[in-house]
C-alpha cells in the first residue's frame, strides 16, 4: 500500500506541470482564471478515467501480459537503436546493426534466464 500512495503522489507532483502547461496558455488567450484553472484540472482527469480501465484491462489481460510487455519491450528496444544510436545510422548498413542488435540482446536475455 505504501508503494501505491508513492506512485500517487509522484503522479500527483507530475501534474502540477502538466496542468500549468494547459492553464496559463489559456489565461494568455483571454480566459478567466478560474476556467483556466478549472480546464488544467479537467485535463488532469484523464489519467484518472485511464488509470482506473487500465487496472481493469491488466485484470482481463493477466495471462497474455508478460508476452505483451516483452513485446513492447522490444519494440522499444528497436526504436532506440534505429533512431537514436547514431553510430548505427552510419554506413548504410541500418538494418544490419538493428538486427544484429536486437539478436545479441535475445541471445543475451535467454542466457540469462537459462543461466540465472
């Protein structure tokens, strides 16, 4: 439960931001500050509405989750070296050292779940 309220507050804090980001572009665009104000928070309730179906969903989808975080793992593992690594851009061989990326990590992961 403690860990639960952290990551409430830690949201909670990131928010602040996020709201200010949507408030004060509308007070500098004529809005009252109390409907800037109250359009920052209702941005904010999103996550609220997402939150609560996402728990939902993790509920249904339980028994496909670690499939589906690997595959978003690796997907993002992808994106990482096909974007941002420029030293794999280089040569014109980008697919060729995004495969040979992803594989090492494969083989590296199996060793280590094999292995311990």
């Amino acid at each position: 439960m403690a860990g639960a309220v952290a990551l409430a507050i830690g949201i909670g804090i990131q928010n602040f931001p996020e709201g200010l980001a949507v408030s004060v572009p509308l007070r500098r665009d004529g809005l009252s500050r109390h409907r800037s104000f109250m359009l920052g928070q209702f941005s904010g309730l999103v996550e609220v509405v997402a939150g609560v179906a996402g728990a939902a969903l993790v509920l249904i989808a339980q028994p496909i989750l670690p499939f589906a975080l690997s595959f978003a793992a690796g997907a993002m593992i992808f994106v990482v070296v096909e974007e941002v690594i420029p030293e794999a851009q280089r040569g014109g061989n980008t697919d060729t050292a995004t495969f040979g990326t992803m594989l090492g990590f494969t083989v590296m992961m199996m060793l280590d779940v094999a292995l311990g």
